[in-house]
C-alpha cells in the first residue's frame, strides 16, 4: 500500500490524536499502582495477592503485542485503534466494581488484552499517514507520550483517588478513553480508505512465517529485549536504589521525574536527527544509546554523590530515549507494509518479556549477593553491551522499493 499524500494540518491532528492515546494508555497503567493502597484495605488483599494483580496485567498485554499486529495487518490500522481502546476502557471501568480478590485479577487480565494492540496499531497508522522521511520524527514524538503518562500519570490518578474515590476514579478514565476511541473512529477515516479496501485484492499476500526467516527481525527484537532489560531494571529498582543511599521516598519521587522530562525532550530530539542526519544508519543511533547507557551505568553506581548519581541517571534515561525511537523508526521505514503491524507486535512483545524478567533478575542477584548493587549494576552493563551487538549487526540501508515487496527483501 503506498502512502498517501495527506495534509500537514491532518498529519498533526493524527499524530496529536495517537499521542494522547498512548498517553491514556500509560495512565491506565500506572493507575493501579496508586489506586491498590485503597483496593488492598477495602478488599482485604495481602501483599502477596496484591503483588498478583499489580504484574498480571503485563502477562495478557505481551501477549497480545503480536496478536494485535496480526490483527492491525488484517484489518487496519483504525478499527483495530477503536477497538482496543474500547475495550481497555471498558475493563477500566468494570474494575470499579470489583469485589474480590478474583473478581480484580480477572478484569486487570482483561484490561491487558484489551490495551495490548494499541501500540502496533498506532506504529501502523504513522507508516500511513506519514512519508518516509518524517517517519523518525512522527514516530519519536508517539514514543515520547511513554515519559509523559508516566510523568503525569501518577500524580492526576493520585489526585482522582483521593477526591473521588478509587472505584470512580477508574469509571473517569475509562469515560475519556470511550470519547479517545470515538475520536479515533471519526478521525482517523480518510478518503482514501475506499482505494485501500479496493487495492486489498492486488495485494501481495506474505506467509506470516516469512516474518521469523527474516533476519533483520531477530537482530532488532534482541536489541529492544536487551535494552528494555536496562530500561524496565533502572525504572522498577532505582527507587529502592536511592532509599538505600539515604533518601526518602518523596524525594525519591520527585528525582525520578527528572529522568521522565529529559526523555521526553530526546525522544522527540531523536526523531529530528533520524529523519534529517541518520537515513539509512539509524543503527547507529541505537548502538550509541547502548553503549552511551552502560557507561553512565557504570558512573553512576559508582558516584561519589547522589547529586552525581541522579546526573548520570538522567544521562542514562536519554541514552536509552534514543534505542526504541531508533529501531521503531527503521521497522516503520524499511518493513514491507503487508507484515508492518507483526514486526512491531513482535518486537514490541519482546521489550515486554524483557520488562517482567529484569526485575525479577535483579532482585535474584541482589539477594544472592547480600544486596549489592554494584552486582546489579554489572548485570544492566552485560545487558547494555549486548544489545549493541545485536544493533551493530541489523542491516537497514536498503529500503522498500515497491508496493508488494517481500519483507525479507525489503528488511534484510
């Protein structure tokens, strides 16, 4: 399918339109770390079953990256965008109504299933509403909405908590995503999608195994699993990290936004550099990300201050904005359209295998070495250096010269 020439004015409203659902997405996520203090008292959770309902949601929601990839390749890109926020919104707002224990694991189980394509599908959309050449920064400012619901994210569902209550707290948020999904509906139509459904006969059809023969896809989906090893570490144990060096947890919270801001101006910042001075070499820009993040590791578990520290905390936090921008830029840029959406659901479905091992890795090496994270440090260096040799090694400076070009061609 080629792409369109679509306005600069629609172009904004549509990437403005897919920035903020991935911002609500991220929300969503982060409301029930705040809201399970209340769920815990009212419904009488433990901590190890409050444990469970706070990960489940990211086992259904890795496993439907891939699923829904599938499912935008086959459907498009806009009904399954209104869909999966239909859902999730949906499931949001039932988890007010949650009365135990199961009743809650079951809904958060849902609610990952229902969330789980809407990343794929939106990487899709930019692919076709946006040309080539301003792909890196459309896509970079997409990621970007990643910082900013984490950053605000805890703090609005915190405030909704306490003036409203936790069960109506997930009924408002899942409202606003009923009118995101209405505007995705709405918005998202062009004129062009009566050409598309017309052209979908003419289309190559691609085997779907075609997608794990290729080469490229395994080099990239080890570069994102490697880095979101250092990714997920740094954001699920440097809280701890820092009460351990003497700090409370309400400064804790208001250093780790700093990391948040600065990765949220690079992402957008990459998407700059991709598109003007890296075509063709947009590997390199993960490679130095990578190695960049294991040398700020290094220095700042090993800072002689905890102003130094968080310093090189922030430097790491931009280090890593510049990887995912970088390898969602050339899968979007070089991927043959018909297995686009499969790519990134597969690529993205290793990053999420990545975010449940990695804490889970870390908190082993710290108890087997007596809590030291110097260890653990060391463990994020290995994962940083070997997710540079993984991008060092992807190929992608030869781009889709046709409509119906083999992905192993095109991605090769």
């Amino acid at each position: 399918m080629q792409a369109f020439a679509v306005s600069n004015k629609r172009k904004s409203m549509i990437i403005i339109m897919l920035f903020i659902g991935m911002t609500l997405s991220y929300i969503d996520k982060a409301s029930i770390n705040v809201a399970i203090i209340p769920i815990q008292k009212d419904l009488h959770l433990n901590s190890f079953e409050s444990g469970l309902i706070l990960s489940i949601f990211f086992f259904s929601y890795a496993l439907m990256h891939p699923i829904g990839g599938w499912l935008t390749d086959k459907y498009g890109a806009r009904k399954v965008l209104v869909f999966s926020v239909l859902a999730f919104s949906l499931f949001t707002s039932l988890t007010s109504l949650a009365w135990s224990f199961a009743s809650l694991l079951l809904l958060r189980f849902l609610f990952g299933i229902g969330e789980g394509s809407v990343f794929p599908a939106s990487m899709r959309s930019i692919s076709d509403y946006f040309p080539e050449n301003e792909r890196g920064r459309a896509s970079s400012f997409f990621l970007s909405a990643q910082t900013f619901g984490g950053a605000i994210g805890s703090v609005a569902v915190g405030v909704l908590v306490v003036s409203l209550g936790w069960r109506y707290m997930f009924v408002s948020i899942g409202m606003i995503g009923v009118l995101i999904a209405w505007a995705f509906w709405v918005y998202l139509k062009s004129p062009e999608e009566q050409q598309i459904k017309k052209g979908k006969q003419n289309r190559t059809k691609v085997p779907y195994k075609m997608l794990f023969k290729t080469d490229n896809f395994w080099k990239i989906f080890y570069t994102k699993f490697f880095s979101n090893i250092v990714n997920w570490g740094m954001i699920s144990w440097m809280p701890s990290y820092w009460v351990s060096k003497g700090l409370d947890l309400l400064s804790v919270s208001a250093l780790m936004s700093i990391p948040y801001v600065a990765s949220f101006l690079m992402f957008n910042v990459s998407g700059f550099i991709l598109d003007k001075y890296m075509a063709g070499r947009e590997k390199y820009l993960a490679v130095w990300g990578l190695i960049s993040s294991s040398v700020f590791l290094y220095l700042m578990f090993n800072a002689a201050s905890v102003a130094i520290g968080i310093m090189y905390m922030t430097f790491n936090a931009i280090s890593i904005a510049f990887i995912g921008t970088s390898l969602y830029t050339m899968i979007i840029k070089y991927s043959g359209k018909e297995l686009m959406g499969s790519v990134t659901g597969f690529v993205s479905f290793g990053g999420q295998i990545a975010g449940g091992i990695s804490p889970v890795a870390i908190g082993f090496v710290l108890t087997i070495f007596n809590g030291s994270y110097i260890a653990a440090s060391w463990f994020l260096i290995a994962a940083a250096l070997a997710g540079a040799l993984a991008a060092i090694s992807i190929k992608n400076n030869i781009k889709e010269k046709n409509e119906n070009v083999l992905i192993e061609q095109s991605f090769n």
